[in-house]
C-alpha cells in the first residue's frame, strides 16, 4: 500500500480538511503525489509568471488558508502520459463523490464532464466547490 512521503504530507496538511480526508483516502488505493497545497504570494504570483495559473495572488483557491485547492499527480510522475493524469482525475473524484466532497478539477473546470471545451488544462489541481 502506498503512503505520502514527508513532503506530500507536510504541504497536504495546508490544506481543507475535506481535501485532507480525500486524499488519505486515494492514496490507499492510488499512489500519488502532493505537489502543493497553500500558495503565498511569491509562490503564486511565480506560478502566474510561469503560466501554470491563470491567477495572480491573492485570487487563487491556493492562497485561502487553509488551501481549498491542491495539486496532485499520479506517482510516479510522467508528465507526458496525459491519459494516466484523466484516469487519476476520474478515480479522485469518484473517491471524492462516494465521500460527499464536492469538488472541481483542473482538467474540467466548468464540471461538464467535457473536457474538449476548456481552454486551461491544469491536470494536477483540485479545488472544493465553494458551498453557496
């Protein structure tokens, strides 16, 4: 069974509970990667500059603390294997709606279950839906 090295869990612990619970519960079944968690300003604006955001600090769910947003990969990590990125995508939000966690991914922002119409694809990140 794999489990999160020290680093995944130190930056998986800036995080929403809820996002917390999630992943403890994927990485049973799934081995995986913390990337990031909660984002300062250097971090985010950095990450704006290398457009891996759209958003500049502080608009990112990344910046809320705690994080109501994480990125998260398949390990190990192979950047060019888009198909394993949509499989774990798929397996975390299955987990996450059997759990009752309501969340967004990266790959599908508007939830549609399209992913043909998006015009950012960030694999990685996963954010809770804000509850109105």
């Amino acid at each position: 069974m794999a489990k999160f090295s020290k680093a995944s869990q130190e930056k998986l612990e800036t995080c929403h509970l809820d996002l917390q619970h999630l992943f403890n519960e994927v990485i049973q079944y799934f081995d995986c990667t913390i990337l990031c968690g909660q984002r300062g300003e250097r971090e985010q604006n950095e990450a704006f500059r290398m457009k891996y955001s759209k958003l500049k600090f502080p608009q990112s769910r990344h910046n809320e603390i705690p994080s109501m947003a994480v990125d998260a990969a398949p390990y190990p990590i192979n950047w060019k294997d888009r198909d394993r990125f949509y499989f774990f995508a798929g397996f975390v939000m299955g987990v996450a709606a059997r759990m009752g966690i309501k969340i967004r991914w990266g790959g599908d922002w508007d939830s549609d279950t399209e992913v043909d119409d998006q015009t950012f694809m960030d694999w990685p990140h996963f954010e809770l839906v804000k509850r109105k």
